[in-house]
C-alpha cells in the first residue's frame, strides 16, 4: 500500500466550493486504488470542512515554519506528496525535497492562479488581456512551482495550451484531469423534476471567490433589472458559503433578489430551479457551479469564461453570451420556451457523459503516477530547470524559514 501525504491549504468544503468538490475526487481516486492517505493542512477545520476520518484518512495539523513538520514528514516517509495550491508547495515544498528526496511530488493547481489574477486586474482596468498582465508576480511564483514539482495536474484544457504553448512548460510535467463524475443515466434523467415542477432563478458560489461575489453585484445592478421587467413575479435565489453583511444588504424581497447563503443540500437547489445564472466577469479553471446544473438537469446562462474549456465543441446546456442585455433575453427566452429548455437539459447530460467520466481519466492517472516513480530519477534528470529552482529554493525559501522559526522562539 503507497502512502499519500496531501497538504491543503485549507481543509476540503465539497459543499462550499468547487476546489473542496475536487480534491475529495482525487481523494476518493487514491482510496480506489488502494493508496494510504493522509491529510495535513495549517487551517483549521470548520464545520463545513468534510469529515476524512469518515474515510478512514488520518488528518494532522501543521505548522508553518516548523521543524516539526521535518519529524512529521519523515516519520510517514510517503511515495507520494500532494500540495493543493503552489502557495502549499512554496511553504512546504522544500522541506519535503530535504527530508524525502525520493518522493513524487505533486502540484495540483485548482485552476491556474496566475491567470485569474490577470483577468481580474485586465477587468479592473477595462482593458484586454495583454502578455504585461499575463506574465506578473504570480506568474513567475506559480510557474516556478509547476517546474519543481515532479507532475502537475491541470484541470483546464485552455490552461493545459496555455502553459504549453506560452510558456514552454514541457508536456511531461503537465497531467490533465479535469472533474471526475459518474455518468447520468437514461433513468435518472427521468428522475429530474419536469420543466413545470421548476420555479425561479438562481445562482450560487462561495462569496469569498472575487469572481463569484463580482457576478452577484453584476445581477443584482445590470442583469436581474432587465429580466425582472419581463418577469415581474420571477425570483432570483442566491446561494454561498460565507455570506457576510455586505452581501445580505443586497437582499430585497420586492425586487425578488434573495440571498439565501450557505444551502447543505446542492442538489435540492438545483432542481428546484428552473435556470442558472452564471455571468462570470474574470476567473479561470472550471466552474463547479455549471457542472452542477448540467448534473441536476439546470439549463445554464453564463459567459464565454464561464464556459471556458467546459464543454469542448458540444452545444452548450443554455447559452453563452457576454453582453448583458442579449444575456437577460436568452434567460427569460429558456425561462419560457419548454423545448429549448429541455434540449438544453439533454445537452448538459451529453458534456457530463462525455467530458467528464471519471473512467476516462483514473486509470492513465494511476498508470502515469506509477510510471514516474518508476523512473523518478530520469524525470528529473529531463527538468533541470525544476532542478536548479529547487536548488535555490532550498537555499533562500529554507533559510528565510529557518530564521522565521529561530525568530518564534523568542
């Protein structure tokens, strides 16, 4: 049985957030084919933080700029290290290079950090995309992760081309695996409820991602206005973990923008509506929320990054539009028209079953793992760029550390 160690940044929230929804994926992937895993993080646990020790997984607590996590590592003596974000594997990454040289180290991005960055500020700015925004301070910090790590995993095909093609990441340090489902059967597409059983409007999405907050603000002052004049007795329900009061302040039962918060049950608020709205202004990565409403039979409005890299060339289960007038028609026109609405439905159940089979992807990921390990020092030795940022990173990260732990003691 090979031993897994995964350091989080925080702890997984399936429930709260697409990036919780993930990594229990890859978890329960490692549990299948019969890896030890544990899992460590500097967080603390919430009560929306799910509950591993249900799946027989150790949990630890670690400390940053600690010798301790030395003895912790060490004592496990793991084949395989994963690290959620390249803020983790900047922390903790060195270390495990010192204390477990020979163990697989594993980046998994989430999305790419780098790039929501520099669509948030492009957005800011109102100005495109330019290579002066693309390649920042994050970027050269996230970059130089990917190429310390032994694999990274990718969960966007438009992020795979991006590090491929811009930045000459080579392709043996890059892994795509995007979300992995099962698929939706012929019986539980009856299952959903119909066109008629279905109310309302909504959306959802943890209020602390700047993407998802930035698109509430965007319903709530331009979208919702143009479809309520159409709809004047629609609601539109908004759903998220961490709501706070800024958020709440926007609720307003008269003008049927209703910000519900934290929802344990996904599913329910899914099927209970009869359109998403997803018009997203910046982010990267998939959006866990349009996965959603293709697996609860939830046509979806939403826009061209929204939609990046979720659907190949398959048709949409809505529509994509980015201006806001067009985008308010197209859902009040799904809201009404039940055969557009019901071939949107049976679209999102196609991309699922396509895009998404959790057996397309399991099985070569295992196989590539096992591979590399295999052949751990020919790997490195074809990355020595990874090599020569490791071998810096362990002088000045190491030592930066060090003086930080010495300084605590005082």
């Amino acid at each position: 049985m090979k031993k897994i160690i995964i350091i989080g940044f925080v702890w997984p929230e399936p429930n709260s957030t697409a990036a919780g929804s993930r990594m229990l994926q890859l978890i329960q992937l490692f549990l299948s084919n019969n890896y030890k895993v544990t899992f460590a993080s500097v967080a603390s646990q919430n009560e929306k933080s799910y509950k591993l020790e249900a799946l027989g997984i150790e949990t630890n607590s670690i400390q940053l700029n600690s010798a301790s996590f030395d003895t912790f590592i060490k004592k496990i003596n793991p084949e395989i290290v994963l690290f959620d974000r390249y803020i983790t594997e900047e922390q903790f990454g060195w270390r495990v290079a010192e204390n477990c040289p020979n163990a697989l180290r594993i980046l998994d991005t989430e999305d790419l950090h780098f790039l929501r960055n520099a669509r948030f500020v492009s957005y800011k700015k109102k100005c495109e995309l330019t290579p002066n925004l693309l390649i920042n301070d994050i970027t050269k910090r996230e970059v130089a992760s990917i190429y310390r790590c032994d694999l990274t995993l990718i969960i966007s095909k438009y992020e795979l081309k991006l590090l491929k093609k811009t930045f000459n990441i080579p392709k043996q340090l890059l892994f795509y695996i995007p979300f992995l489902l099962d698929s939706i059967s012929e019986k539980a597409f009856k299952l959903y409820p119909s066109f008629e059983q279905r109310i309302n409007f909504m959306t959802i999405g943890n209020f602390k991602h700047e993407p998802n907050w930035n698109a509430v603000v965007y319903l709530k002052e331009t979208i919702w206005p143009l479809i309520r004049k159409e709809l004047p007795k629609a609601n539109l329900t908004i759903y998220g973990a961490y709501s706070s009061q800024k958020v709440e302040q926007l609720h307003n039962k008269k003008e049927g923008f209703l910000i519900e918060g934290w929802v344990e049950s996904t599913e329910k608020a899914f099927s209970n509506a009869k359109i998403c709205l997803a018009p997203l202004q910046f982010g990267a990565g998939l959006k866990g929320k349009l996965i959603d409403a293709m697996k609860y039979g939830t046509p979806s409005i939403t826009t061209t990054i929204g939609a990046e890299a979720m659907h190949q060339k398959l048709q949409w289960n809505g529509c994509i539009e980015d201006d806001p007038k067009k985008f308010a028609e197209r859902a009040v026109e799904f809201y009404k028209n039940k055969m557009l609405w019901k071939q949107a439905q049976q679209n999102g159940v196609k991309i699922i079953n396509q895009c998404y089979l959790k057996e397309k992807f399991e099985s070569k990921f295992i196989n590539q793992l096992e591979y590399v390990l295999k052949n751990i020092e020919l790997h490195r030795l074809n990355n020595f760029i990874g090599a020569m940022l490791t071998h810096h990173t362990l002088k000045s990260t190491k030592y930066l550390s060090k003086w930080i732990e010495e300084k605590n003691k005082i």
